[in-house]
C-alpha cells in the first residue's frame, strides 16, 4: 500500500502528532510520505523512517502532482480545509478529522462544505462520536465514518518527563497553541480572577501561535507579568509540565485532545471547559468541567486549597489516561480505513 499524508501546516502539534505517529508505524509495511509545508516538523520526522515531501501549500495543483509523481494508492488527508482542497482536486482520500468544528451542529456554508468534501471521500475518520452524533448531514455519510480515538504514548511522555519533582514550582499549566481554538484570552482572565483570591499562585503558558503579541498585552494589561511565565514552542514541554499542579483548557472545542491525556498520565487533574472533545475525556474523578470563567476559578481554587481532593483527582487522572495507551489498535484501525478505501475504488 502507498499512502500519501497530506497537512497544511509544518507545525508538530497534537493533530500532526497523530498522523506522523500513524505514519511511522505503517511505514514499517508500506510506502508512506508526509507531505507538508517545512517547519517544526522537520526534526520530528528526520529518524521516523517516513520520507518527508515539502510542499509550498495544499492546493489542487499540489495534489494532482503529488498524486502524478508519488503515484499513492490513497491520501491521508488532516482537518477540514485539506479535505476540500482533495475533494475538489479528485483524488481519491481519507478524510482524517481531529477536532469536533463548532459549525457541524447547524445548516450553514461550513457544515455543507463538509458535506461535500465526506461525500467525496472514501472514508471519514474522526476522533469521538460526537462528530458523527452532532454533524447536521451525518446520515449522508454515516456509512463511511469511523471513530479512532488518539493514541497516547504514556511511556514516552513519561520519559520526557522524567523524575516528577515533590514540590511543584507552578500552580497552573496552560499547554496549547496560542490560537482562537485554545481562548488563551479566556485563560488569563481566568488566572486573573485566581490570583486576585490568591495572589501567591503561579503559572506556565506552554505553546505559541498567531495571538502571541495580544497575548502578551493582555499579561500586562492585568498586570500579571510576575504570575504568568511564557515559554513558547518547547519540544519537550513535559520538563515544564511535571512542574504544574493541574493543567487548565479553556479550549472553545476540540476533538481528542492530547495535552489533556498527555497531561493526566503524570497526574496532573484537569479543569476544562464543558465543550464536544473535552466533556467526553474528563469527568469528576480526574477533573472538572466548566461552564464560565467563575466556574473555573472556583474550581481551581478549590483543587489548590483540599489537598485530599487534589491527591485523589491526581490518582484519577492517572487511571484516565490508561485509556488512550494502546499503539497497536490505534495504527491498525487507521491501516484498515486506508486498505478498505483503496478496495471500494
């Protein structure tokens, strides 16, 4: 089988993890590219064993030459904007959803976009239920659509961990892009209220992205430029995150998020916003979910203050976690979508 990943972005966040992971391992059996514009994930991919093809962007003249010269049985094809590129260049693909999009629920010109683009594919990977539940025209595509949850390797996060240390330096860990998806907005006001209860709290923004700049004004507008440390894009950022308390997800919606499991593997509880992606993978014995900001600085305050509730939430968050650890399921599952889509041709 010849595979041909296909993604707009260079970046190595969640989403690209998956594919490559995927990627990597079907590589040992079959012909596989990642073909993507350079960045990031060019040092991920250097000992992957999967060949990578950098392309300028995804576009339809990109694809048709793609599928000219690397000549793919089928096209793994990340998120929604790739799939209607594919569609509308005619090239038979996979369809590789990771996040539940907030447009899916309603008749409006996104969800029939990817009406269009889920017709056109072979198959519909997503990664919960939600997607197919929620999805407006989900009975036109029903037949083709299935659910393949993250893979998270636990004993690599915990490697990159390392030794976790007694005493935390943060409170609170903000793990994810800088992007309109994430609300980091959202985030800081949050920790504003926090702090103003609790002024000794301290906390760590991993990640970076296109709101960086107002990200920063906002820090200082509130005058929290002593409470909140910025890291950036940190390959490693396990060697921050063993060093928080609880992570806080302030995310608008998500599909599968891996910050989140990643996270809980090394016993960190998670207060999250209640949005598709986010209430499927935390409930109460490892977290909380939130409805406002006053929800989730309650919550945090509470967690920081009973260290009994805390301990018992950490052991829970553990035990979470244990759910997403199976590589092999996860590879085989994304191998036998791609096999059943060359068959249908």
């Amino acid at each position: 089988m010849r595979i041909a990943c296909i993604l707009r972005t260079g970046f190595f966040y969640g989403a690209e993890n998956m594919t490559l992971l995927a990627a990597k391992h079907m590589a040992k059996r079959h012909d596989v590219w990642y073909c993507s514009p350079e960045g990031d994930i060019n040092e991920y991919l250097k000992d992957s064993g999967v060949t990578h093809v950098p392309i300028e962007k995804v576009s339809i003249k990109t694809l048709k030459h793609l599928r000219k010269t690397l000549k793919p049985d089928i096209f793994l094809v990340l998120d929604n904007k790739a799939s209607m590129t594919a569609a509308l260049a005619g090239i038979p693909f996979v369809s590789y959803q990771q996040n539940n999009w907030p447009f899916i629920n309603s008749f409006n010109f996104y969800s029939i976009g990817m009406l269009f683009y889920c017709q056109r594919a072979k198959k519909v990977i997503g990664v919960s239920d939600y997607l197919i539940r929620a999805f407006k025209f989900s009975k036109y595509i029903r037949d083709k659509y299935i659910t393949i949850p993250n893979y998270v390797d636990l004993s690599n996060v915990k490697e990159l961990a390392g030794e976790i240390p007694p005493a935390k330096t943060y409170d609170i860990c903000y793990l994810g892009r800088l992007s309109d998806q994430k609300r980091p907005w959202m985030f800081i006001d949050v920790i504003k209220k926090v702090v103003d209860l609790r002024p000794e709290t301290t906390v760590v923004m991993i990640g970076d992205g296109h709101l960086k700049d107002d990200v920063v004004t906002q820090i200082e507008k509130l005058g929290l430029q002593n409470v909140i440390k910025l890291t950036g894009f940190l390959t490693n950022p396990f060697e921050y995150v063993k060093q928080a308390r609880l992570l806080v997800m302030t995310s608008a919606y998500e599909g599968h998020c891996l910050a989140v499991t990643e996270t809980m593997s090394i016993g960190l509880p998670v207060i999250a916003a209640r949005v598709p992606g986010l209430e499927d993978d935390i409930d109460d014995t490892c977290g909380t979910l939130c409805d406002t900001e006053d929800d989730f600085s309650t919550a945090i305050l509470e967690l920081l203050a009973n260290d009994d509730l805390y301990a018992k939430k950490s052991q829970g968050a553990i035990e979470k976690s244990q759910e997403f650890g199976d590589i092999d399921r996860f590879v085989t599952s994304i191998e036998k979508v791609c096999i059943e889509a060359i068959e249908m041709d």
